[in-house]
C-alpha cells in the first residue's frame, strides 16, 4: 500500500472479547519471499479464542494480531517471489496476523484458490477443512467400515467432517447442544445426532452401535467429554482430541487406556500435518477437489464485520454460532 498503514484487530493483553481492538498499524512493502495480500474474509476459530485468553501463547508476546485463517488477493510482490503474482486469489489457514484488512504473508504458507471456489468460502474452509482432511484421511483412515463419533457435530469443522465421512462410506454419529443443531448436522451427513443436553452420549451410542462402541471419536470438547468419550470406543478404539472448547482435558494415567480397552489416544494439530509445502498443497487440494466435487458444502451462517470481532468471540464462545464464521474486513 503506498500509504504504507492497514487496519487490524490488536490484542494488546489477553482477557475477554473486549481486548480485541481494531487499530491503524504499519504495513511495510512485503520482504524477500513475501506477497502483500487485501484480505476478502478472514476466518472465525476456536484456535482464536485460545491465543485471546492466553491458554495458548502468543509466539512473540504482545501486541498480537490474532487469526491463523484468510483469504483474498495478491497486491504486492517481494524480492525472489516467483509462483504468486499481483492478482492471484489466495488462502491460508497457518499463519498468524489474519484479523487485518491487508497484511504480508510468507508465501510457504499460501496456496492459490481455484476458480468456482469463491474467497468467502476459501476463509472459511481453509483451517476447518484441512482439519478434517487429515482427520479423516491420516489420523485415522475412515473408510466404509468406520463407525464414528464426532463431537460438536454443528460446528464449522462438524459440519464438513459429517458431510465428508459420510463421502467415505462411514456410519456417521454425532453429537450437538440444540435440537436446531441436530437437524442441522443430521442435514451435513450423519446418520445418527445425539443432543447431550438430553441424553446421555455414552449410553446412546452403545444403543446405535448394538454395544460395539465405535472404532474413533473425534473430540475437540476436551473436559466436559472426557474420560466419556473413551467409554464410546471399541476396544482397540482411537481418542482424537484435537480442541479444548470446553477447557483442557486434565492429566490422566496411561492405565486408564488399558482399563478401558487397550485405547489408541492422539492430540493431533493441523499444523503438524502441513508442515512442508508440499503437505500443505496436497491437503488443500484434497479439500478443494472434494468441494468443487459438491460432496461437501461449506456453510456460513453468519458474518461480522472485521471491526466487530469481540462481539464474533462472544458469540462463538456462547454457542449462538452454527457452522462457520467469517469476518469481513
């Protein structure tokens, strides 16, 4: 930008919404091996709010610019950049700095939005669905005899994980806090809905399964589903917690897998699986084709403005939000 200042959400502390700000900061011409990129929607994650409060700490302390996810056009090139060029639609969902109207990126971390996927659509997949691509693709490979739990089944990452599972071939179970949420999901792929705040998940998913159990859940709750989650699984089951929405899962004993049926357990992130370049662009593209595939639609129920991203937070923490959010800068 010749004017060389954007606007940004700057968490100057961490706390409650009302740390999240909107300010003119700086914005230098991008550096060797960087793009300048005018944001057309920034993502909404749980990861956000866990940086807001301080559970996970920002990388080089305070003031931060939160968001890991984003989406929109090339507006500057940096020295040595010879795959972006003013004009590419891009998407993101590793890097820290999105709550910004425009911002430079490395490009390690950007991978060009194919046509027929909108950029709206781009932020609000991008975290969410590489998520659920390694999920259920390398974390455990669900296939048409997998049998599943998913926890938070309405959420952003829910909704694309039933709808994408039930592509693989799975039984898909589910679980939500809302008799909307169930319809919801059950409308995104699953086969079986279970509202927690009615019924006990456990024994419902012993009634669906016949007594089996199931052979993985995936469970981002953290301490209001635990140790339950590993009363849903088979023996020789897999616990995926990959999200602490709840708050974390308090330390346990190894044994406790043993008791419970010599139990795989995991706390996988995204990020490791998208480590290299090439990890990232496979992942993305497996997401892309398996969307332009029509097999998974991405639903955005609600936007903020970017200026309004406290009131986003609220709103996410509350449990008012229903697949995926994204802000508009």
């Amino acid at each position: 930008m010749s004017s060389g200042k954007t606007r940004a959400i700057v968490m100057r502390e961490t706390g409650g919404p009302e740390v999240l700000k909107i300010e003119d900061i700086d914005l230098p011409p991008p550096a060797a091996g960087q793009v300048q990129i005018h944001h057309a929607a920034v993502g909404l994650n749980f990861i956000d709010v866990y940086f807001r409060t301080g559970l996970y700490k920002a990388p080089n302390g305070l003031p931060f610019v939160v968001g890991k996810e984003g989406a929109g056009t090339v507006t500057a090139v940096g020295a040595g950049v010879t795959d972006f060029a003013v004009g590419d639609r891009v998407a993101y969902a590793s890097s820290d700095g999105a709550y910004s109207v425009e911002r430079n990126i490395e490009t390690r971390h950007l991978v060009k939005v194919p046509e027929g996927i909108s950029l709206e659509t781009a932020a609000a997949m991008m975290l969410k669905g590489m998520t659920v691509e390694y999920l259920l693709n390398r974390t455990y490979k669900v296939g048409p005899d997998t049998v599943l739990l998913f926890h938070a089944a309405a959420g952003g990452v829910g909704l694309i994980a039933g709808q994408w599972a039930k592509a693989l071939g799975a039984t898909v179970i589910g679980t939500a806090g809302s008799d909307d949420k169930v319809k919801l999901a059950l409308q995104h792929g699953y086969d079986h809905v279970i509202n927690y705040r009615d019924d006990n998940f456990v024994e419902r998913v012993r009634e669906i399964t016949g007594g089996k159990g199931v052979d993985v859940v995936y469970d981002s709750i953290g301490k209001d589903t635990f140790p339950h989650s590993l009363d849903c699984l088979k023996p020789r089951g897999m616990w995926v917690s990959f999200g602490n929405a709840s708050g974390p899962v308090d330390s346990f004993s190894m044994s406790l897998l043993a008791q419970k049926g010599s139990l795989f357990a995991t706390r996988p992130t995204l990020f490791a699986y998208i480590a290299t370049p090439e990890e990232l662009k496979a992942c993305a593209e497996s997401l892309f084709a398996v969307v332009q595939s029509n097999k998974v639609r991405i639903n955005i129920p609600q936007t903020y403005p970017l200026a309004d991203a406290g009131r986003a937070h609220a709103d996410l923490e509350a449990r008012k939000t229903s697949g995926t959010t994204v802000l508009i800068p």
